[in-house]
C-alpha cells in the first residue's frame, strides 16, 4: 500500500543515521572553535571574518566559510553589517571553561585514535589505544593538552560527589589515607578536609602528579595541601605502602577484569591484613543473566569504557565478585550515595 505521507519509515531512518554520522564533522567544528579561540575573540565586540582572519593570521575565505558553519551550529550569529557575534552557547565554549577542556580531550586525537578501532576492538577485545600502539592513558602523558584537560574535567565532575561522599563515610578516624589513581588530588583535599589529623599520598601517573603539583593549591587551603605527598609512579607495577585506608575512584571502570584482578592483587599483597578500601564507581543494573540491562547509556557508557580504556561499566554484584576473588570481604555497599547523570557507589571493602 502506498505511504499517505512523503516521509517513509525508510526516509526517517536514513536521516537519522545521516545524522549520526555528520555528529564527528560537527564536534571536530566545535574543536576547532576552541583552538582558534573564536568565543575569547568575539566577546568584547562582533567582528568581520576578515578582522577575525587578520587577527589569527588566517585564511579569510576559509575563516568566512567556517564562520557561516559555526552559525549553523548557533556558535556565533552574523550581524546585518558582516560581523558575527558570539551566541550564549558559543560563549560557552571560551577558553579555559569546563565545556571547553571537555571538547579538547573528547574530541582530540588521542580518543579519536580509539575510536577509529572499534571494529579491531571487537575483534581483539583490546582497547582502540591500544590496537593503535599505546594505552590512552599512556598516550596522554605524552600528549598534555589533551591530558591536562582530561585531569581538569575529571576533578570538576569528581567535585561533584564529595560533600555526599564525606557525609556518607566518617574519614575522621584515619593516620594516612592513600588515593591510588587520584588524579589532580581533588578527592583526596576534600577528604583530609574532613580528617584534620590524616596525612595524604597522592598517586597517579608521573604527568599527572607534576599537574597535581601545581593545580592542587590553587583550589585546596594551605593546610591540606601540606599534608599531601605526591607520589608518581604505575598501579600497574606497584602500590604506595603503609596506608591505613585506600581509596580507588572511577578506577575500576577503566581496565579489564585481568587488570581489574592484578590491582586488586597488589593491593591485597600491599596493605596489611583489616585495612580498609574503598571504591567509587558507577554500577550498571543487576541482571541474573550478564550482569547487566545493556540499556541505553549505560550501554553506550560500557562499550566506550572498553573502547577507550579496556573497560566497562559492572554491576554491584560483580564488583562483590571481584573483591572477594581477591582476597577482600565486602563491608558495606551504599549505592546512589551521591546522585548524578550515572549515579555515585561507594563499597567500603577490607584486606
Ligand atoms: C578516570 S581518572 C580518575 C581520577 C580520580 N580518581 C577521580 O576520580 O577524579 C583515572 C586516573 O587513573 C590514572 N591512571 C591511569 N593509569 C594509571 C597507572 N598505571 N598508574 C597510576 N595511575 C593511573 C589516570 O592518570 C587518571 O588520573
């Protein structure tokens, strides 16, 4: 029967996949909208494309066409006399913003390198980083724009479950508190905030410490940055000793369940016999069957985890699972302690 419509079903869904695929032209645009910095350039006044190009020292035509995509896309509006003005969602995207960091790194090569691998990461089960040659961790050591924005977005969204955190779980009681992984030190200068009397280790990669170095001071008070030692180095070699609490965040969604068990051996074989872990990460759903819904964005969110990194989102059970095949009991579980897109779990376990 004929359709009474001139949209088929067919129509509609090669318009959407159009539209799908078009979404890496479009994010590579907002890219380059960020390192040209034209939001920074616009916002003390509209601007020609020519002026715009002269200031950049750039191509005019090219500047002009680009200006006309960015308008497209509601970055920059023209203006009747052949400026262009800033929009508010183009002013979002200035120079040291959070969206900003968030565009250089998720649409830099580094996660681009990962993403051009997803059919020899199916194949090979690998990471797309490291199918291309080397981990994304590794790759952001060498490559700081990127990996100083991805630290920078991280901390921001880790900020955003740590006065839940503190309230969740009393810190008070602690002599040195270990963060393995811990980034630019966002969740450790909170929690020793709430413990006045522990002292700190911050460790993470050799990059990444030398950043926490600098950028910790400038938002934790004197008195906490004082009692943190940096320490640079691989979880995947060793662990710092001598903690009476450890503390892994957003680090077991990242790797395998081998590496996932190779940590956790470490651990075991470095903390003394009741000292306690614990773990913040993001659940998937329960499910008898493969531990998971395998729903929309927890489903998006798990493949991009191995696509990246050689991870994936698990469920509460399989996390249990994991711990106590490494030698550790499962205290306590308190799950959505701190809501968000993904909610916040915390597993308090003990060696
Ligand atoms: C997803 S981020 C989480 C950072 C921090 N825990 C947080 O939640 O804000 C993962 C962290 O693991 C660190 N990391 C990755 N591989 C590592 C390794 N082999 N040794 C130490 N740290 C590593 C990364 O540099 C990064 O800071």
């Amino acid at each position: 029967m004929a359709q009474s419509t001139s949209t088929t079903p067919a129509t509609a869904a090669a318009e959407i996949l159009n539209t799908l695929y078009s979404a890496s032209f479009t994010t590579q645009l907002m890219r380059a909208f960020v390192k040209l910095r034209i939001a920074d350039h616009l916002a003390a006044q509209p601007r020609s494309a020519t002026e715009l190009a002269e200031a950049l020292s750039a191509h005019e035509g090219a500047m002009a066409s680009f200006l006309d995509a960015c308008t497209a896309q509601s970055l920059v509006t023209p203006g009747p006399d052949g400026t262009y003005a800033v929009t508010d969602r183009g002013t979002l995207l200035r120079s040291g913003s959070a969206l900003a960091s968030h565009v250089l790194y998720a649409a830099g090569p580094g996660m681009n390198r990962a993403y051009e691998h997803i059919a020899d990461v199916v194949r090979t089960g690998q990471s797309g980083g490291e199918v291309a040659g080397q981990h994304l961790y590794e790759y952001f050591g060498h490559h700081l724009e990127e990996g100083t924005a991805f630290e920078e977005v991280m901390s921001e969204t880790t900020r955003d479950c740590l006065d839940a955190l503190v309230t969740v779980h009393d810190f008070s009681g602690y002599g040195r508190i270990v963060d393995v992984g811990g980034g630019r030190g966002t969740l450790l200068s909170r929690v020793l905030e709430a413990a006045p009397k522990a002292t700190g280790v911050l460790f993470d990669m050799p990059h990444v410490i030398e950043m926490a170095k600098t950028s910790l001071p400038t938002f934790a008070p004197a008195g906490v940055v004082d009692r943190i030692e940096f320490a640079g180095g691989s979880f995947r070699e060793s662990v710092p000793s001598g903690g009476d609490l450890y503390t892994l965040k957003s680090i077991v969604v990242d790797w395998s369940d081998e590496e996932v068990a190779r940590l956790l051996g470490r651990l075991h074989d470095t903390m003394a016999p009741g000292t306690p872990l614990l773990i913040v990460d993001w659940f998937r759903q329960d499910s008898p069957s493969n531990g998971g819904t395998g729903a929309g964005y927890e489903a998006i969110g798990s493949f991009s985890a191995w696509t990246l990194w050689g991870g994936r989102l698990r469920s509460r059970g399989e996390f249990e699972r994991i711990l106590t095949t490494a030698g550790f009991s499962v205290d306590q579980v308190t799950a959505g302690f701190a809501p968000c897109l993904f909610p916040w779990n915390l597993i308090v376990a003990r060696r």
